[in-house]
C-alpha cells in the first residue's frame, strides 16, 4: 500500500515539475457575469465610465477592468475566473472583495460592494443573476436584500 502511495506522488510531483499541473486545478468563480444601468435623475447616463475590480484574498490576486455606457445607460462585464490547485485541496473560507465604481462628469460613485464567500457561480445573490440599476443621484448605502453596499440596488 505505502508502496502505491509513494508511486502515486512520486508520479504527481513529476506532472508539476513537467509544466501540467494545472491539469489538476479547478476553475472558480470569482465574480460572475454583471449587466446594468447608470442613470442621474432617472435618465440613461450614456459615457460614464465603469470599473470593475476584485481581490482574491486567497490568492493575493487584485485585477480591474473598465468599461463606458452605451446610449442607454448599459454596461456590463463577463464573468471572471479563477483557477488554483492549493484552494481545492486547503479548508479555507473564499473571500473575494467585488467593487464597482462609476465615474461621471469628474465625480466617483461607489456603485457596488460585496465581499462574496463562496465559489459558484452566480454565487453573489444566491442563483440569481446580477443585474443593477445605479441611480447616480442615490446616497450610497446597504442592500440587504442583495448583500452589498454602494448606489446599485438590484433591478426588476
């Protein structure tokens, strides 16, 4: 038995040193796919500017990305992931810190925060995909219903 084991991580530790160990790793959810609306005093705002960002504590992994609304107002980002052989194998509970920002006209609005801790997808409001409306006009505050903090509440 012993003998099987030590052949067994002997031929494991050869697949990592080779390059292919992330034949191994498993894919995460770290903030799934997010559509919304900027709107000032119920208008679309066309040219704000979006930013999106995430901190994987687990990893030490800090990325953003940015986009501009449309005509309409809309924005959106796809889904990121992650992947990582130790987080599959090490208890631990996932901490993924999610920020959206807005800026328009020189002024920065904190649209979303959400500290999420857990891996799936959709993962955020439990299933439910996340669409938002960001009422650039609203004080930031909580969203129990969705978990966060900031302008965006979740839209109908």
């Amino acid at each position: 038995m012993y003998r099987r084991l030590s052949q067994l991580a002997l031929i494991l530790v050869t697949l990592c040193i080779q390059g292919n160990a992330m034949a191994f790793s498993k894919t995460y959810y770290l903030f799934s796919e997010v559509k919304g609306t900027v709107f000032l005093n119920g208008k679309p705002v066309q040219g704000a500017e979006v930013e999106q960002e995430y901190n994987w504590h687990w990893k030490k992994e800090k990325k953003s990305s940015t986009t501009t609304t449309d005509e309409q107002g809309r924005f959106s980002f796809p889904t990121i992931t992650g992947k990582s052989i130790s987080a599959g194998l090490l208890p631990h509970e996932p901490v993924i810190v999610q920020y959206l920002r807005i800026r328009h006209e020189g002024k920065e609005y904190q649209g979303w925060f959400h500290a999420k801790h857990n891996y799936e997808d959709l993962g955020e409001l439990k299933g439910r995909p996340i669409r938002l409306k960001c009422e650039l006009t609203d004080e930031p505050g909580p969203h129990p219903d969705i978990e966060s903090y900031g302008i965006c509440t979740a839209a109908e």
